[in-house]
C-alpha cells in the first residue's frame, strides 16, 4: 500500500496545474483576439468590429478599458507586440499604397508609419517592440529587420540559408524569436537568435508543419505554436534551460502570443477564425491574476525535448 501510494504520488507531481484566465473582450465586437502582453499587464491585438466587420488594433489592461486606434489613413489593420512603457507596434492596411505597412503607436498615443532611411513607405509589419524603441520587423516576402522610432535601421543578419524569415519576438536581451523557411530540407521550423548564434525548434509531433515562436521571457521560457495541415494552431512553451516542451490546453486548439516575465502568455482559444481571448497562467486560479469571467485550470506537463527537435545551427551547417 505505501509503494502504491508513492507511485500515485509521483505520477500527480508529474502532471502541473495551469490556467485560463479570461480576457474582456472589445465593446462592440464579434471577435477580440490578443497577440501581446507587457510586464504591466498591459495587452494588444485586434478586434473585428461589429460595425463595420473591419479589424482594428487596440491596447489596454486585460480586464478592459481599452482604446482602438488606426494610423492616419488606414482602417483596418492588427497589432502585435507592446513595450512596457506602452509602446505598441503592428501592422495596417494603408488606403494609399492599397498594401500592409508597418507601424509604431507612441507613448503619446501617435500612430506613425515606418519608413526607410531616405523616407520611403516599406511595406509588411512590425512584431514587437523594446523598451529603448528598437523594434524587429518584416516585408511582406520575408525580409527581416530591425528599426527604431519609426524608422529602418538595418538588415536582420540571418544565419542560416533562408527563404523567408518573420521575427516576432524581442526581448530586452536582444533575442529575437520567430519562424523560417529551411531551404536546406524546406521545413518551417522557429528560431532562437542571439547575436550570431541560433537554435532551430522542431515542435515534436507528427503533424507539425510550421513552428513560429512567438516571444522569450527573462526566465528563458518560450511561448510559440505548431501550425497543423489544415492550418490549426496548438499552443505551447519550451522551456531553454531544461529544453524541455509544455502543450497549453492540448485537448483545444489555440494560438500564443507573446509570454511576459511573470509566466502570462495571451490565449486564443479555437481556430483562427473563431476564438475566444484568455491569458494563459503557469499557476493555479488562487495564484493567477484575476479574469473577466470564471477561469478554468488546464492539465499540463513538461515533456522533455526528443533528440533532434532543438539544434543549435553549428549541428545543421
């Protein structure tokens, strides 16, 4: 009895508790989705109207309160990434160009467009944006780069043979996480950069087609997601210390954002197309932050990495 209870005991230690911790959605909206959550708590993404059936970025704390903006000349557009001191960076179909530009929204509430050195509209999308202003960015074809203000600054030097590369996370350690084309075996797998150094992730199930990581926290936990055949996000974290994978609410389909110091990630719940808004808390409900609705814990647990998902890109030159 004492040896079957110690094995009922090792198995729950195995299995950790997390939850769903509901976001207020958008007033006046059909669909409220977050990509991006600051170290205040502060979130980003888009609300598809209920007036116009058009997206529109916002920001606010996660219990509501929210403001929608667009950039001079734009109505309908999503945002991706936001500093702690509130600066919120994202995408915009711009009525001039009749494309997607990207853009930064300032502390003061100014929404500007980014531009070349020499002044041009560049086309395609800011991710997510640092405290200090530098943003990481990307064409519409998948030209990596980095800006500030709201200005290009430089190239985003890629490692590896690339057919395309979309940054979407930085962090204050200059890490940038994101997704790319391997033209090496033509996968879709996400990335790890730091300085000149990159590790290549392979989520380990079958099914997985593309991998983008969607952001790093201090603690060097990834938020990202593993994109099936019929194009269903699943959500999970991968841990870079222990290299180890965690599926959040693996019985749903749902879409991560970026992850926070304080272990939050922003939840889509549901397909692409129908989903409901949560932030995802590595905790227990008495232990998370308090919703606009009833939580719900989720089972999860920490699967250590198969050999061969995560390489550093010394292993695959």
């Amino acid at each position: 009895m004492v040896l079957a209870a110690g094995l009922l005991l090792a198995k729950a230690a195995a299995v950790h508790a997390g939850t769903l911790v509901p976001v207020a959605p958008v007033p006046g909206s059909t669909r409220t989705v977050v990509f991006a959550i600051n170290n205040n708590n502060v979130v980003t993404g888009y609300e598809m109207s209920s007036t116009d059936g058009l997206e529109h970025p916002f920001v606010g704390p996660y219990t509501g309160s929210y403001t929608v903006f667009h950039l001079n000349g734009a109505k309908s557009g999503r945002a991706f990434g936001i500093s702690d001191d509130g600066v919120v960076v994202g995408t915009e179909l711009y009525s001039a160009l009749g494309e997607y530009v990207p853009f930064v929204r300032q502390m003061d509430g100014r929404v500007r467009i980014v531009r070349s050195p020499d002044g041009y509209v560049v086309n395609g999308a800011a991710y997510d944006v640092r405290d200090n202003g530098l943003f990481v960015a990307a064409s519409l074809n998948g030209s990596p780069f980095f800006g500030r203000g709201a200005r290009y600054t430089a190239p985003l030097a890629f490692p590896l043979p690339a057919g395309f590369v979309y940054p979407i996370g930085y962090d204050q350690q200059d890490t940038v996480t994101g997704y790319f084309l391997d033209t090496q075996d033509y996968s879709v797998p996400g990335f790890i950069l730091k300085g000149s150094e990159v590790t290549v992730v392979h989520y380990p199930a079958s099914g997985a087609v593309e991998v983008p990581l969607s952001g790093m926290n201090g603690s060097g936990i990834v938020s990202g997601n593993w994109q099936d055949s019929s194009n269903n996000p699943h959500a999970f974290l991968f841990d870079t210390n222990a290299n180890a994978f965690k599926a959040i609410d693996k019985d749903e389909l749902a879409f991560a954002g970026n992850i926070n110091d304080d272990g939050l990630v922003p939840v889509n719940v549901g397909t692409y197309s129908a989903s409901m808004p949560y932030l995802y808390c590595p905790r227990r409900p008495r232990l998370c932050p308090v919703g606009a609705g009833p939580s719900r814990e989720v089972a999860d647990r920490w699967i250590p990495a198969p050999e061969g998902t995560v390489r550093k890109a010394d292993a695959i030159k």
